[in-house]
DNA sequence: TAAGTCTATTGGTCTAGACAACTAGAATTT
DNA sequence: AAATTCTAGTTGTCTAGACCAATAGACTTA
C-alpha cells in the first residue's frame, strides 16, 4: 500500500493510489473519497501529508474539496493532457467505439522539402513515413499518413506502429508533447482514398494537419488525416483559466 | 504589508504581495524571490505557510522552484483571449483579409427545443436569432446563424449587429466568454446555402457549431457556420502549461 | 409545526520544528 | 592544476499537534 521507507515521498505514493481508484473506476464521479483524518490514521501518517497528496490531485482535476462535507471526485475530464489534442485510440473510445488500426506502410526515407519544413530538420534527413487506416467499430473512420524525424524516435518497429503511438512516445521514449497546431478544412474525398474509406464519390471528407511539439520545442511529428465527414465531428473544448 | 490578524488568510495576503511585485515589474523574469525562511522570519509565520502561498503562485505560473537553489519568478503567462476561439472580425484581420458582415435578418422569436436546449432557457423563452453573410475582402466566406437568449442581452439593434458582436458583449454588456464548445465537421454545400456562398453545387464547406459560456457556467450564444472549404482553414493551437 | 440551537464531522489555516536532497562555491587534497 | 571534500544555503518532505469555518443532522424550544 504506502511504504513509508521508501525513497518515493509518501505523498506521492498516496496520490498515486488514489488516482488509480479513479482512473480504474473504483472511483466514481460524485463518490466522496475518506477524509483526510481518515487517511492520516490509516497509513500512521500526518493529515498534512494526506492534505498534500489530496492538494495534487485537486489541482489535476482529480478531486474537488467542499468544506464542512467532503472530498469528491471530480470528472476526469478535465485531466485531458492537451484540450483537443487526443489521440485517435483515445477519441474512439470516449466515443463508445473500438479503435483499431491498420498498417498501410511504414517506410524510412530522406525528408522531402516539405516534410523537412514541417518537422523543422535538414532536407534528406532521415524520417518515418506512417501510413495507416484508422478504424472504429472495424468500420474505416479515418486514412493518415505521420511522418517522423528518425533521429528522434530510433528505430520504429511494425508491432509499435500497431498501436497507439502516443503512447509508444510517452511511455517508452518519454516523450511529452506539450504543443500542437492544427489545421481543418473539408474537402471532397479523392479517388485514391477513397477505396481506404470505403465512401462513395464525392463524400465530404475531413482534412487535419497537425504538427506536435515537445518541451523543447522540436516538432515530434507532422499527421495528415482524412476523416471520413459521415462518421467524424471534431469536438473541442476552450476555456482560459480565471483570474 | 501582512495582517496576522486579518480574516483573510496569511498565505493569501503574501501570495498577493509577491503577485503584486511580479505584476508591477518589482520582480522581473528569471529574478530569484528571497528564501522561504526569510519570508516567515520577517513576517513572523510559520514556513510552511510561505510554502503554501509559494505553491499557488507555482501553480499559477508566477514562480518556478529549484531544489538547493531557490525560486524563481516565470514568464507571466499571456493573458490569450481564449485558444482557438477568435471572433470572424480579429481572425480574418489576422488573415491579412478584410472582414464585412451582410445581416440577412434578426428575429426575436420564442426558443425551440434545440434552442432552448443549447442556451440553457426555458423552451419558449425569447431568444435572437441572427442570421449574417460574413465576408472577406468582399467575397463570401461563411453563412452565421446565431442564438441568443434575449434575456441576457436586452434589446439588440440593428446597427449592433452589423459590427462585431464580441466586441458588443465584452465593452457594452460586460460579458466575458470564460469557455467555448466547438463541433466542426465537413460537409457539402445545400441549395439553400449556395446562392449566399456563391459556390457551385458539390462545394465542400466546414460546418462549425459553437456554444460560449460566461464565468458564471450559463450559455451566452450558440453559433452554426457554414464556411466555404475552398477559402477558409480553421488554424488552432494547443498546449498545455508546464508539469 | 417551525424555528432556532447544539454537536459531530468535515475541510481550511497555521505552527515550530526536524531531517533529507540538492546546489554552488570554498577549502582541501592529490 | 585538477580532483575531491566540505560547507552553507536552498527547497523538499514530514510530523503532531492546534484552532477555525462550514455542513448536516439531531435536538430543543417557541
């Protein structure tokens, strides 16, 4: 449970278990958590150690305090990593709908004018070029192509490429990304994709560009999708922090 | 300076004083604020109270800590009106385009069920509805139809209508839109919407949909926009703050 | 019945320390 | 001169309390 000898703080520890209540729904919305006396007798630790773990996650979005009657927790929504910016696996699934994706091609090449551009590296360096369909419920939702500077991702195997790869980059790589520009428009779906999306002719499509920052400021990747405009509504939240 | 005896908290009243000095110019970017124990020892307060003061104005962006070497003032964040949530006036400037508007009518009418729904009023209340070309260098660029409860802005003139309504609500009105909800999807033109776009039947256009919030949680407008693909690209950034 | 009062429980603020971990520069040793 | 060690100063973690403020329900009173 919480390991007090333990060179991780106990606070964190604390955090920890509690977010993963949440996260794996022992938790739910609305439910009150124990009070902080509560957790404080429990783990034999002081009611300011609990108040800092609880401090943390109330600050993520993780819970919400009401004095005189409890800590509750909190949607988790408001713990997206970046508003909007989400990845495919993700999106499907707070739809209701099951991701799933298949590898067009992966190949390495020299960067062309444009992708060297985008990713802000030398022309003829070395990239990834991704090229999947994206699928919801096995019905085709979306057609991408990604491409990636290799010098920052390594080598790029077909099994990572199966899968989410956001969180190939966060949890293997540790990579964080902290910044995204996007661009939409729509357009009419072009012949050559259309045998991808599995439309007629002349449907609607959904065209995003989105090029990913890390912290430091180097562009991660550059993602050309066509999204099916049937199937596929772009959602966003925007709001700006009080004060 | 600090008032022990003041209702409002200590930590409160000191996180305002640093604030203040920051805001002011006092501390300047990268500047290192005295030691933790300073401040409690010339306050007379407990450190950890300065510890908590410290942590919101980190929390908020104001400081930025380094173990072993003290705490630093940040970059004030920039106050964004809100990320991605521009009006047509101010976006189309941006754009290097000149932004006119072509009322088409404005209605006082009772709510719908999906009006009333997407304002939060009762169904019947009265509510605006404002229909406008909106055009760049004098060409069409989107179609607009926008709800408003009339409740929440009073009489809305004619003359008012044809200049941008954000500038309306924030300078005479005094509403500030703290949140936004944006839909976007692709789309291909209807009959009734070409000879307003000019566009040729088939066009592909970019339906967005979006419903502004004041600080206060309550609906302020609901928006349809009905953009022209072939003129317009809907550009947005993300990123989230430090962590 | 209705209004006011008490009480237990909750989170909010604050104290006065302790020791750990990290940084940077000074002092020492090699 | 270079490498190592020491030291002072910083933030980080943690304790064992204290009292305040808000809530909700039980209880008392008019």
């Amino acid at each position: 449970m919480i390991n007090k000898r333990s060179p991780i703080p106990i606070y964190y520890q604390l955090e920890e278990l509690i977010k993963d209540m949440i996260e794996k729904g022992t938790l739910k919305k609305g439910d009150m958590i124990p009070p902080e006396r509560e957790y404080a007798e429990k783990y034999e630790i002081s009611r300011m150690t609990v108040r800092q773990a609880l401090n943390n996650l109330v600050n993520d979005g993780y819970l919400s305090r009401v004095k005189g009657k409890g800590t509750f927790v909190e949607n988790r929504k408001i713990e997206q990593p970046l508003m909007g910016l989400t990845s495919f696996t993700e999106d499907m699934v707070s739809r209701g709908l099951e991701p799933r994706t298949k590898l067009l091609h992966l190949l390495k090449k020299e960067a062309s004018a444009s992708e060297s551009e985008k990713l802000k590296i030398k022309q003829g360096a070395p990239v990834y070029e991704v090229k999947r369909i994206r699928l919801a419920d096995d019905e085709p939702m979306a057609l991408e192509t990604m491409f990636l500077s290799a010098e920052l991702v390594g080598e790029l195997k077909e099994e990572v490429v199966n899968g989410s790869l956001y969180q190939y980059f966060e949890e293997s790589l540790g990579y964080s990304i902290v910044n995204a520009r996007q661009g939409l428009e729509a357009s009419i779906v072009r012949k050559s994709e259309r045998e991808y999306l599995n439309v007629p002719s002349g449907s609607p499509v959904l065209l995003i560009e989105r090029t990913s920052y890390l912290a430091d400021g180097k562009p991660l990747e550059f993602v050309k999708s066509i999204y099916r405009a049937d199937r596929y509504k772009f959602l966003i939240d925007m709001n700006r922090e009080g004060n």
